[in-house]
C-alpha cells in the first residue's frame, strides 16, 4: 500500500484510494470567508424564517450557553510550545503538545488528527489513520482554542470523501455513509498526497459506521455555534451532504419503532458485544444529528421535505427513547411484575419482556434515587447494561428530561465506584464474563472481562462526563472525574482505555499517547474553566417533546 503510484477514482473490495488531486478541496477551502462578526448563529434564526408548514419546535433555536453568547475565540491560543496561558497545570501545556504532534497534514494544510501517536507499538493497524469519531475531542480542543481552520479543513476533507463510491465485496453502500477513518499517503518521488479512506471494507468485522455521518453533523453544528461563520453549513456541498446523511437514516422500511436499527461494532463499540438492534449511543446520536441538522438545513425545494421528517421523527423518537428505554427504581419494580403475552393496544408489557430476564445484578445496582438509559429494547430483549457515551449523549442534547438528567447524575454519585472507579469511565457495566462472554462476543480476546469495550475505562469520555456535570449544575462530580485522570494520564502516558473492575490497569492492548485520551482531558478541562464552552456541544431541552409518564419516577417522591 506505501508503494502505490498513479490516480485511482475508486473503491475496492479492501482498499479505497484517490490521488488528491482528482478532490477538489482547494476550491471548497478558498472560498472568500464572510465577517463573521456580522453573522447571526443558527440558533438566533427564527423558525418563520424557514417557512415550511409543519410546527417546528419551540426550543430548537435557543441553544444552552452558561456564559452567555460567547465565541471559543474568546479562549487565547496555545503558544507554539501548547501551553494555554490561562491555565496553570502543569499537564495542560504536555496535552497540547502531544495533540499537536498527532495532527496529518494534506498538501500542507492541517485535516485532522491520528488515532494514536505509540511509536513503540508493535503493531500500527489503523492507529495511524484520522477517525471521525476519535477527532471530534480534538476538533472541540481546537474550536474552544480559537483555531477552528483545522475543522472547517477536515469537515470539508471527510464530506468529499462522502461523495465516494463505496463498495464491499460486490455490495454498494447508500450515499449518505461518512467513513470510519482516513490515511493520507505522501509519495516523496512524485510530491502527491494520496487518501485512503475505510468505509468499513477494512474494519474488523466488516461493520460499516453509523455513528460517523451523526458525528459529522454534530460537529458542523459545533464549528458553526462556535465561530458564528455560516457560510461552511449554508454551502451547497455541505446542505447536500447532511442531506445524504438525513435521507439513509430516514429511509421508510419495515420497523415499527422510531429507533434506528443497527448491526453490532457500528460505533464506538466498534467489536461484537451484543449491542446489536438498538443500542442507546446509536439512538442518542441520532437524536442530536436530527436535532442539530434540523438547525442547519435549509427550508428550500430540497430541504423542505427532509425537515418536516425530521419533526416527525423527533417526536416519536423522544417519547419511545424517554418512556420505553428509561429504567429506574419504580420502573425496575414495575418490569419485575410484568405479565407475558399481552395482546393489542391496552398491553403494558409491550415488548413481551420476560421478568426472569432481568439480572441478578440490576437489583443491587439501582439505587432509590437515580436511572438511566439501558443499552437496548427490542422484542422481548431490554439490555440491562449501562453505557456511558449514550447516557451522557442523552443529557447534552435533551432527549433526557430535566428530571432524567438529574437521575442520571444520581446514579454516577450513587455508583461513583462502579462507573468511576480510579479512572473515569466504564464504557459499559458491568462486564460480561464466563459463559455469557462466550456467547455474546464470540470469544473475543480483546474484550475479555473489564478490558477494552467489556468493562474498561476510557478517559476519552472524561469530556462527555465533563458536558453533562456542567449542563446539570453538578461541576464538582467533573472535578473530582478530572484530579483522578490527572494522578494517572501523564505517569502512564495518555492510555487509551484502562482494565479492572476499578480501572487500575493500563488496558492489555492499549495505545500509548492515544490522541482522544489527550483532547478529552484539554476539552474537559476548558469546559470547566470557561461553561460558555458548553453551548457548542449543548442543546436545550425542547418542551414540546415531554412523554407522559403514567407512572410516579423515584425523583419526585
């Protein structure tokens, strides 16, 4: 692969590569850049602006902001040595240099950031590719740093990449897939940079992303919230590329639920662990791209249709999410009684769960006060397991309620030692082991019990944590998450997950100077100096999307 010369426009069985010059970036990068000191955000533009005939929400417009309106150029630069000057810590400025150190550069133009930068790893795999996922804590440090071209560059970078024929084996993708990853390959002979993008043709397990397309709108709403430049989303290229997006997941089909269903190692939980169907990150993500493109589409002839679906969608998705996959003591209470085989409108066990499939362990692990969203509900299947990217996802984009986001935070105080730990945080609790992990994983060695996916901490999703104490008015639970990485994060050299039930031990197979370890604890730590910050990854909850809850919730008794 090194070695490959000459212009190729298409996608293999295995590999996909294009010589950059056949992607027009330059053009989409040298368009004039309008004063953003005049422009409005999208949040300020009024839905009767829109015109289109069906009720948008009220609460769309008017994003969360503690500071009030301010930009992330308000945050003074690092210097060249990565150093924030408002920011005494020590780590603060060794984290910006090891983030600088990770950036790829196209045609000398900064695109994004390399998953890890572990020079002693013996195996590189796709460590040394720019991942969607893995940029946005990057992407979110540089915006709040005031350096927000490195993110106009890979959005644009990624949405041409969109516009690939993309194929595995014999079998074509839909247009709107984003990729996983990236490469740029540079031929120091003939002075060419070559992409080589992943579509999931390359993945382990073959497994296309979803979460990718959903990143990539969250981000382009993030770029856009913290510069005030409306001129990237309202161009032609990327109205049409969240369009693709919005059209794959939107597609009518033969599923009677609002939820987005979904193959296991689509997202971040990237191998086999029983998260197929419909899993809570997947469902919380879709909930916010809706939320953030429904922002930022345009009420044109082609953007007037997919707007009235995404209203539709929103709504059934948030009283399916909020009444069916919510799961507190009175609910868990409720489940344990449930009677089986209920026919027609009037049941209320309405997915058939059987009572006795309910783990021993959710009994102990729910406290009086607290919930959460569990990991999946389909037919006769409600997966107990927490999972901390989509319960925090749920909190920054409202589809929990102001109540369920407090419970939510409940429960983190309450089980502080099985989802903290000495490092934050349990991707997912608790680990499968024994016969269970056999069947559910296949027998992954990678993700055996608390490793990797099964129960590891990942100091990467120290940001969301952050976001989500910050949103709720709990800082101090994001303090103490923050002092605890700081003890550990540069002695072990920025891992990326961490092993035991307690998180003690550098993960088995984990990177060394994993990039979204680094940008997770900078996002964090800007987040907390300055809370305007939030309002770039932050919706407010919309009032009219509240489920009627037929029963009393722990919270309010």
């Amino acid at each position: 692969m090194e070695g490959a010369t000459g212009v190729m426009r298409k996608v293999a069985s295995y590999i996909s590569m294009v010589d950059d010059g056949e992607l027009d970036l330059d053009r989409l990068l040298e368009k004039p850049k309008m004063n953003i000191e005049r422009q409005r955000s999208f949040d300020e533009r009024s839905f009767g602006e829109l015109s289109i005939k069906i009720r948008p929400f009220d609460g769309f417009e008017n994003m969360y902001s503690a500071g009030g309106a301010r930009s992330g150029f308000d945050t003074p630069l690092s210097s060249a040595t990565g150093r924030n000057s408002t920011e005494p810590h020590p780590m603060i400025a060794e984290a910006w240099d090891a983030l600088r150190r990770s950036l790829v550069y196209l045609r000398g133009q900064p695109v994004g950031t390399i998953a890890a930068v572990d020079h002693a790893a013996e195996e590189v795999l796709n460590y040394d590719q720019v991942f969607l996922r893995d940029f946005v804590p990057s992407a979110l440090a540089f915006l709040m740093n005031g350096e927000p071209e490195i993110v106009k560059n890979f959005l644009l970078k990624t949405l041409l990449l969109q516009g690939w024929e993309k194929r595995v084996d014999r079998f074509q993708l839909g247009q709107g897939v984003m990729p996983a990853s990236f490469k740029i390959l540079h031929d120091p002979l003939r002075q060419v940079d070559t992409v080589v993008a992943d579509f999931g043709e390359s993945a382990i397990g073959r497994v296309a992303p979803v979460d990718s397309g959903f990143w990539w709108i969250i981000l382009l709403r993030a770029y856009t919230k913290s510069t005030g430049d409306l001129s990237l989303a309202d161009s032609p290229e990327c109205q049409k590329g969240m369009r693709l997006i919005l059209n794959l997941c939107l597609s009518e089909g033969f599923e009677t639920f609002p939820t987005l269903l979904c193959a296991d190692g689509c997202s971040m939980i990237d191998r086999r662990m029983g998260v197929y169907g419909y899993p809570i990150e997947i469902q919380a993500l879709f909930f916010m791209a809706l939320r953030c493109a429904l922002i930022m589409i345009k009420c044109d002839a082609e953007g007037k249709d997919i707007v009235e679906r995404i209203v539709k969608r929103l709504h059934a998705l948030s009283y399916h999410m909020r009444s069916y996959f919510w799961l507190d003591f009175q609910q868990l209470n409720d489940i344990y009684r449930y009677k089986t085989e209920e026919y027609s409108h009037t049941a209320v066990n309405k997915f058939n769960v059987i009572p006795h499939s309910i783990p021993e362990w959710v009994f102990d692990f729910m406290p009086t006060r607290g919930g959460y969203f569990v990991g999946n509900v389909s037919p006769a299947r409600m997966d107990f397991r927490w999972f901390a990217l989509g319960n925090c996802v749920a909190i920054l984009c409202s589809l929990a309620t102001p109540e369920q986001s407090a419970a939510i935070m409940d429960l983190i105080e309450a089980r502080w030692e099985e989802l903290v730990g000495e490092m934050p945080l349990k991707i997912t609790y608790p680990a499968l082991e024994g016969h269970e992990w056999m069947i559910v994983t296949g027998y992954d060695p990678k993700n055996t019990r608390w490793s990797y996916h099964n129960g590891g901490s990942w100091p990467v999703l120290l940001w969301l944590l952050t976001a989500a104490c910050i949103k709720t008015g709990r800082p101090q639970i994001a303090r103490q998450a923050i002092e605890l990485a700081e003890s550990r994060l540069v002695k072990d050299s920025w891992p990326e997950y961490y092993d035991g039930k307690l998180g003690r031990f550098i993960g088995k197979q984990a990177r060394k100077f994993q990039t979204w370890s680094i940008a997770g604890y900078l996002v964090a730590k800007m987040m907390l100096e300055d809370p305007s910050h939030l309002g770039m990854i932050s919706l407010e909850e919309d009032k009219t999307m509240k489920p009627i809850l037929k029963r009393s919730t722990s919270w309010t008794r």
